[in-house]
C-alpha cells in the first residue's frame, strides 16, 4: 500500500472539494436505495427498527501513524483498510450479539492521495457492508493532513434479552476466547519489517490476520442468544488487557492459564522466529477481533455451539475473587500481569 504520491495518476488535489464527494456518492446510492429520503440530503432517514427490537450503537476510528502505515506488502490495500474499519466495529456488535444494520462514515484524507486509493477504501467497506449485511446510511469526506477514519454502526438486539455487559462476570465462571489470538499482532510485526519467517504461508496467513479480521458475528448472536449470563469483550487490547476490562467492571479476578492459551503452528513460528514467547503474543497483542467471555454455560454445550458456527473454541482460565488478571504457569506458579489502568502490570 505505498502511495504513489509522486506522480501517476490523478489524486484528490486534482478532483476539488465538488470531485470529492462525487466519489462518495455512487456508493451512497446504492447503499440507500429504497431509503425515505434520497442521499445528498443533509440527514440519512433510515427505516424504523421493529417494535421489538433495541438499538446498539459503536464508533471506531483508524487514524494514520497510530492505526496503520502504508506497508509496503501486496495484501496492504487501501481496500483492506475499508474492510479492517468495519470489521473493528462489527466485532464491538458481536461482542454484545447485536446484528449490524446502519453505519456512517467520516474520513479525512491527504490532497495528495491518489483517486484510486479513495475509491479501493470505498470498495472495501462496500464489501464489508455486503458480507455483515449493514448498509452505509450516510458520510462525508474532507482534506485532511493524513487519513483519520471514522465509522459509526447501529445494530440491533431483541428487546428482553441478556446485554452480556463487561460487569456481568462472577467467580465460577470459566474465561473463553474464539479462534488464536496474538496472530494478528504477529502480523503487524511482519508489515513492521520487525519480523521475518522462514515459512511464507505462515507469514501471509498472519499478515491476512492483521489486514483482513474476521469478527465473530455468528458465535456472538448465538451465545448471547442460548446464554442467561455472559460478559463479553471483543479481543482488541490484547486477551490481557481485554480480560482486565471485564475484571474491573465486574469487579473480580481473572486467571489465566498459560498451558491453556492457544497458539496456532503460524503464531507458533512466529514465537520462535521472534524469541519471545508465544504468549506474549496471545496476551498482549491485540486487533484480533476474536471474543473473550466468561459464562457460567456448561462446556459441552458451549462447544456445540461453537462447532455450530465453525468456531475454534479454547477454555484459558476462571473467573475468581479478587482483581486484576492472573497467569498461572504449569507449575502452578502465579503473577498478577494486568489490572485496568496499569501497562503491563507486574
Ligand atoms: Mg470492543
């Protein structure tokens, strides 16, 4: 994803503010049709929720030099930033198994970005907006000294349902996390430049993992939908991080246990090719958008319905008195690694 700001092909300097929106509006046509008011206007007016239903709002933004870079690697498209953008805020719904329906889209973006890029940033939220089924209400576009982009989604929920809230946990649960997390932080080491695999596929594997998340829209509907309790996070910060958040605000300790974490044959060279260990990358990596909960749900029954979904499911600790985060080691060893507000706490 290098810009070509040199030269070759017209960018946003050449189109004017009119150009600008022009390239916005196609999308936004087709994304509303069949709404009450045609796009262009200063408001979208989407179609009532049902009666029955409660709306669930998030917000994520991805802001140049903090977020992301323009790596130099095939899969870094503009059209996967897109994508990445609506993933971070699908899985914030599926954290809470609210089906996406509406976002809105702001984004800030550089004179001298090449025209192509805008609109392969458009196709991927397009994409995206295909595959979670959401439909883009409305957005705008403005000059900005580097990119910054920001969408905002509204999902639904059934009124009457659990809200599996971050202060729902208590002791006697068990902690699960989805799918292998630390993957897409070793990803990013790679876009970095900071890490090299002897194994290529494992290395676009991860790289994919970063670029292109996959948040667990299903699972999370299901769970919440077969659950009587559950807390709920989406893996963001990292499953430390994430675990000290439902600790804080269900007020009780998380303990993990190492042997327990999952590590994939991919995050698994990566390990080794890094020298740390693989846990580090599961514990304090992040952008992973797998889910991380506590529910009091028998195993079995828990794993059925992950298999139901296709969903790699992984038991990694219990919820017990006290606060913070906990790793027990094999040999039964203990460290506090994480409370909320403290970095890498030890
Ligand atoms: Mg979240």
């Amino acid at each position: 994803m290098v810009p070509d700001r040199k030269g070759g092909g017209k960018t946003l300097a050449d189109l004017g503010e009119w150009g600008l929106l022009g390239l916005l509006r196609p999308l936004l046509e087709r994304q509303t049709a069949g709404f009450p008011l045609p796009t262009g206007d200063d408001v979208a007016v989407t179609p009532p929720p049902r009666r029955d239903e409660q709306l669930v709002w998030t917000i994520d933004s991805m802001v140049e030099g903090t977020h992301f870079r323009f790596w130099d690697h095939p899969a870094a498209t503009a059209e996967a930033l897109g994508w990445k953008l609506a993933a971070s805020n699908v899985s914030d719904l599926a954290s809470k198994g609210s089906t996406p329906r509406y976002g809105l889209l702001s984004v800030g973006v550089p004179k001298v970005t090449p025209v192509a890029w805008l609109e392969g940033f458009y196709h991927g939220l397009e994409q995206a907006a295909a595959e979670w089924e959401f439909k883009l209400a409305g957005g705008d576009t403005v000059l900005a000294p580097q990119w910054a982009l920001t969408l905002a989604l509204v999902g639904t929920l059934p009124a009457g349902g659990i809200l599996a809230g971050r202060h729902e946990a208590q002791p006697g649960d068990r902690l699960y996390t989805t799918g292998t997390p630390g993957e897409a932080a070793a990803g990013l080491e790679i876009l970095e430049g900071n890490l090299r695999l002897e194994e290529g596929d494992h290395a676009e594997a991860l790289v994919l993992r970063a670029l292109r998340p996959e948040p667990r829209l299903d699972f999370g509907r299901l769970l919440v939908e077969r659950s009587t309790r559950l807390a709920m996070i989406d893996v963001s910060d990292g499953v430390a991080k994430d675990a000290a958040h439902v600790a804080a605000r269900s007020d009780v300790q998380m303990l993990l246990r190492e042997e327990a974490l999952p590590v994939s044959p991919a995050l698994d060279a990566a390990a080794r090719a890094s020298g740390k260990p693989a846990a580090d990358f599961v514990l304090h990596g992040g952008e992973d958008y797998e889910l991380l909960f506590a529910s009091p749900m028998e195993k079995n029954r828990l794993q059925a319905l992950a298999e139901q979904c296709g969903v790699r499911l992984t038991c990694i600790g219990a919820v017990e008195k006290g606060e913070g985060v906990t790793l027990q080691a094999a040999d039964g060893t203990r460290r506090a690694i994480q409370r909320e507000g403290y970095e890498h706490f030890q």
